[in-house]
C-alpha cells in the first residue's frame, strides 16, 4: 500500500493595497477584488438554485456540497451562513444537515486564514469557529470538523482535486471496479450541489482535468446541480463529455459569462469501467430504497458509546446493550484515560492514523457539549499531554515535528526540561512534547454524556449471546429471546466479538493492564498536564492519583499484584525528579482491565464479512499474492463492527466511530482510502491469504 507523504506544501501569498490575498505561484486572485463574498452568493449559491432548494422539505436528511479549491473558505462559511438562515428542514419535518465537502492542493496556513477571512465582519461568528479547529498544518488527507452542534460538518481534503474527490468512489488507489455496482458501506455518496472554484484554468490547467469531471459525475445523479465562475470551453466541454448540461449565464462583476447546469447521464464507458487490481473492500451496492432508521449497538464502553453517538447524531434511532449494569465497566471504567496517540514525524500509515485520531479527537471533545460545556471539560481537564522522550532519537523526531507544525499554535510544542516542568508543575528528568488541545477524560463519565443522546436507548444486563438477521438484525440472549432489533447492527463489546459467530475471525487479542490509585503527595499535587513516558500519570482528581498501566500478555488474573504497583511506580519515577520512594508504602489500590487490541495495532472499524466465502474467493492470493482478482466483499448485509481499540480508546474512538457512520449513512469518508483499508475488519484474512497462511474462521 502506498502510505504517500505526511505533508502537503502551504500556500504561499502576497498581498494587495486591499489587504486581500494573491497567489504568485499561480498569479491569480483568490476571489474579486470587488467583492468576494457576493460573487460567491452570485456564483455559487444562486446558480446552484440553494435559495430556492433550501426553502422546501428536502429529501434526505443530508444536503451535500462538494467544492473545488476551499481556498480562504469563503464559500463555506457563506454557504454555513445561509443554511443557518434558511432553517432547513428535512421531509420528516426535522433538521436537516448540511455535508460541505472541500478539496485543496495548497491550504492557508492558520496565520493567513485568520488574516483573509478579517475582511469580512459579517461572517465573524462563523469564521471564528473555522479557525479555532481549523486542521493543524501542514497534514495531508482527510479531515472532518463539526459545527452547529453536529448540524453543519466540513470534510476537507489536502491534496489534488480529483485524487482528493477519488477517494469517496468505491476504488482503491490501482483500480475502478465498476464503480456504479458497489459501495464502501451501506450507501452510495451523491452530491447535490458542487462549487468549481479554485484558481482559473488558464492559470492552473492541472486541475480542470477530464479526471475530475468523470469523478464528478460519478458522484452525481440527476438532481446534482453545479456552478462555476468560469466559462473556458475546455470546461464546458469536459463537463459536457461526462455527461452534464451545460448553460451560460452572466458572470459576477466584470465576468461577462459564466457556466452552471445539472447531470444528465453518466458516459456509459464510465458506468461500466472495470480494470485490474484487488477489492476486498468493497461491497455489492444493494441499491436501498430506505434510509438506515435504526441500529443495534452490543456493547457499552468507549467503542460502543462513540458509534452510538455517531449515528444518533445522524438521526438514527440506536439501541445500545451492555452486559453490565453500567456503561463503562470493563476495560473502559479507568477513572482517568488520556487523549493520546504515539505521533511520529515519519512516513507510515499507523503514524498517519495517528495524526488524524489526535487531530479529530482534540476537535470532536472540544466542539461537542453536554450542558453547554466541551466533553473534555464536562467530563475531564484539558489540561495538555506532556509526551516525555528519554532517548535521542525520540528527542530528535519530537523536535521535527514540533518544526514541522511551528506554524499552527496549540497543537504541538517542543519543551525542554526546563521549560517540560514550568508546563507540568513538577520538576521532571526529561524534555519532551507539549500537546495543549489534549488532556484526561474520565471514560465512565464520558460514556453516560454521549448516550444522553436523545436517539439512543441504553438498555443494561444484556448479555448478547448471538446476533441474526431476518429482515431486521436481532440480538438475543443464550435461550434466543431478542433483546432488541433494528436494521443494523454493530459489535464492539471488545474480545467477546469472538462469541459470536459472524465475526469470530478477527484476531483480537486479550492484554492485562493494572493502574495505580495512589493519594497526591505534596510534590505531585501541583501536576498540572498529563505526562506520558514509559507509563503515564493524570493530575490529581480528588487528591487521588491514577498512573498507570501495566502490559501483561497471557496474564488474566484480575487481582492486583504488587509487581505491577512497583512497574508504575518505577515508571513515574523515570519521570520525575522527586523522590517517590515512600510512595510504595501506600496500601495496594487500582484496578485491573483487559485491552482488546490487534496484531497490526489499529483499531477494525467497517462491515462484516462472510470470512469462508472472502477465504474462497480470494484463494488465488495464496499462489500469487499479486493476483487481479475482479471480485469484492461478501459483506454480511448490515453487519458491522467497532474493535480493537487498545490502550487508545479516547483517542481512536471518535474517527474510527466516525468511519463506521459515515459507511452506514453513505457519507464521504473522514480518512483516505487507503487509510480505510488498514482498519477494514476484512485485512487480516487477505493477509493471511497473501501470506499463505491458515486462517480458521470457526
């Protein structure tokens, strides 16, 4: 797999008299010197007909925007401002939401963002909220931000337009297999109005490609409308070949033309392109006549919890079992878990991952609230992570990354010792890695904010024996009573996906994991960030201190041991440089829970399989692990599964949640495609098969 580059190149500007931006690379102008905001309400929303589209019922629950070059972000918060404006409703009489979706090669770094978008007060609200969360730069891919309380949310790529809109096509990166025959989840994605933006074809003909078009199209159906400030006839007729109409109007300002239509049909040679390469991601398109309206989730912890929310938020009806009598209970129920992940300023995909979860979990805690306060609050401290480094290796790729995003504030700073222990309120050995926009949350508490959820229905002492389908999916109990049915459901109860017999082949794996209860000496009651080393410790809560944890393989004995008391307190001690010797003399207190995680160390996130029918299907891969093998996933309809999420779940919920309801609601993805495929539950089977090595699927 192709993992690409970690970075995408920032935007360069200039500066005009006006104080508005100019690009010298491409020698043109982000938006008219006139106005830019009326030409985007010209260009873009009249001619996309959205004030006469957003005063009715619409169809779906969703409207999606799709644009080319996101630029300053005008057209987003333009858009943002008038849906917000318009109130929209949905059929059903309740809220609809907006989806924009936006590509762009060269994004504005924060700095110049802020800078551009000062020139338009009336947007102010909005473009304060853009650029509180606006993505950390320079990242490349994928990245999703969430306003409105859920109702208005921006998926944002960084990179070429038409890879950038490639990646919401059922394909990989090698190959299209009949793209209009299968889906990534549930549902094909349609996009309802797109904005062709972005510097002009003379000045930036890379982009105005017979590629992105043919994408276009394949993302549209007969409502999708489109509208550009251009009139270039290599344009119109790109978009005429596939498969558009094509009318001239009057353009903004000084622009005598300019070009808008809507689809007609897809160019045939399109519909039913096929070509060489692998598919086991994808599934056959069911073509569903009905959205998805209910869902079954198995399982209370985070995993649970978070695809819960992700898909009531989406106006789906959930019914979430837990085996317990409380949410949390298991290996979710430590007092304080922490906003983490291992970031690294290396290629890769898992350090890709990584970067993303950080990147979306520090946004997803601080723009959803409970009462009106931000979950990391409501629920925890956001009081930063302090990433130590005791070797100089890891003290070197720290300080890169630190370089790398010097220009995005709060998100990481590289701290010497000096400096590391003025942030943490103690005297500390070591240098390291300040992360402000993260912090501890306390997952029991968290777990009981996201199900207060109008949409969700938690029913407890549900101990799920089986899962089946008839035209619902149904979760039943060891003598086959349901508990509850809906149309879809969801396993993330942890290892005990294994009991059930549709997803007994994922390779989960069982690790014991002991924490430290210990009260706050006076040295340590001034802690004021989390410190993550060999272990990790969580200022004090109560005056009660949590530090942990322990990684015991083969290890299920559920009592503290004292062994594992003196592994935490020897790893706080490589951190510190106070004296803790006396600490060991406190009773023995913590707790014990066993993490689910996977051999390759991401979380499975995505639907279900057939695993002897895919081991069948794909048996050519045994003999040749190259092989071009024009089949897909015999997904299991409507099964799906949330796992694996290690010692990380705070930070790899939310995203790894997010793919699963974006699969489920046909949405665009939050990640890249070739991201989604290192967390496919399918993975291990054909890499097993590429390997040549026996699976049992049991």
């Amino acid at each position: 797999m192709n993992e690409g580059e970690a970075t995408r190149p920032n935007a360069e500007l200039i500066w005009d008299e006006n104080n508005q931006p100019l690009s010298p690379q491409f020698d043109d102008v982000y938006f008219s010197r006139s106005s830019g905001l009326e030409e985007t309400r010209h260009v873009f929303l009249r001619h996309n007909h959205l004030y006469q589209r957003w005063s009715k019922a619409l169809n779906n629950k969703t409207f999606t925007i799709a644009e080319t070059g996101f630029g300053t972000g005008l057209n987003f918060l333009a858009s943002w401002a008038q849906w917000c404006l318009s109130s929209v409703k949905s059929k059903e009489g309740e809220a609809a939401k907006l989806h924009f979706i936006s590509v762009e090669k060269f994004p504005l770094v924060k700095a110049d963002l802020e800078k551009t978008l000062a020139l338009w007060p009336q947007l102010h609200n909005f473009s304060q909220q853009l650029l509180e969360h606006y993505p950390a730069q320079p990242a490349e891919g994928c990245h999703r931000l969430y306003f409105e309380n859920g109702h208005v949310y921006l998926t944002l790529y960084f990179g070429d337009a038409a890879e950038g809109f490639s990646q919401f096509l059922p394909q990989n990166s090698e190959a299209t297999l009949n793209t209009s025959c299968h889906t990534l989840g549930l549902n094909k994605l349609f996009v309802d109005a797109w904005y062709l933006d972005g510097f002009a074809p003379a000045k930036n003909p890379a982009m105005w490609s017979s590629s992105l078009f043919r994408t276009m199209a394949l993302l549209s159906n007969k409502s999708s409308t489109f509208a550009t400030f251009t009139a270039a006839g290599a344009v119109r007729r790109g978009l005429m070949e596939a498969g558009f109409d094509i009318e001239k109007v009057p353009g903004f300002g000084r622009k005598r033309e300019m070009l808008r239509g809507q689809f007609k049909q897809q160019n045939k040679r399109d519909k039913t392109e096929t070509s060489r390469g692998l598919f086991w991601h994808l599934q056959p398109d069911r073509k569903r006549t009905k959205p998805i309206q209910t869902a079954l989730v198995i399982g209370g912890g985070l995993a649970g919890c978070h695809a819960a929310f992700a898909l009531a938020k989406r106006g789906i009806k959930v019914s979430l079992l837990e085996k317990n009598q409380q949410l949390a209970s298991e290996a979710s129920g430590n007092r304080q878990g922490v906003l983490y992940t291992k970031l690294s300023p290396h290629a890769g995909a898992l350090n890709k991952f990584n970067l993303a979860a950080q990147i979306y979990a520090s946004h997803f805690y601080h723009t959803h609230t409970l009462d009106s306060e931000a979950l990391i609050k409501k629920c925890g401290n956001d009081c930063g992570v302090l990433h130590l480094a005791s070797k100089d290796k890891q003290q070197q790729g720290y300080r890169d990354l630190a370089q790398r995003y010097s220009k995005t504030e709060n998100f990481c700073q590289w701290r010497d010792r000096e400096q590391a222990s003025e942030v943490a309120g103690v005297t500390l050995k070591l240098p390291g890695l300040f992360v402000a926009n993260a912090g501890w949350i306390a997952p029991q508490k968290l777990c009981e904010a996201l199900c207060r959820h109008a949409n969700i229905e938690v029913l407890t002492q549900c101990d799920v024996a089986a899962i089946n389908a008839d035209e619902h999916w149904h979760a039943l109990d060891s003598g086959g009573k349901s508990y509850a049915q809906a149309d879809v459901a969801i396993v993330a109860n942890a290892r005990d996906a294994l009991t059930f017999q549709q997803t007994q082949y994922l390779p989960l794996r069982r690790i014991r994991g002991q924490v430290s209860h210990l009260p706050a000496p006076g040295a340590l009651a001034t802690l004021k960030t989390v410190l993550c080393g060999e272990g990790y410790i969580a200022p004090p809560e109560h005056g009660q201190l949590c530090l942990g944890a322990s990684f015991n393989l083969n290890d299920e004995n559920v009592e503290l041991t004292a062994r594992d008391q003196e592994h935490n307190l020897a790893n706080l001690a490589s951190m510190l440089e106070q004296d803790i010797t006396h600490l060991s003399q406190h009773p023995l207190e913590g707790r014990v829970g066993f993490r689910t995680t996977t051999p390759d160390y991401f979380p499975i996130a995505g639907p279900v399989c057939n695993s002897a029918q895919l081991l069948q299907q794909f048996d050519q891969l045994r003999f040749n692990a190259s092989s071009n093998i024009a089949a897909c996933s015999p997904a299991i309809p409507g099964l799906f599964t949330l796992l694996g999420l290690g010692s990380r779940g705070i930070a790899y919920a939310p995203l790894a949640a997010e793919i699963l309801a974006s699969l489920i609601a046909g949405e665009a993805l939050p990640v890249d495609q070739q991201l989604f495929l290192h967390v496919h539950p399918s993975r291990f089977l054909i890499r097993d098969l590429s390997r040549n090595k026996k699976t049992s699927t049991l």
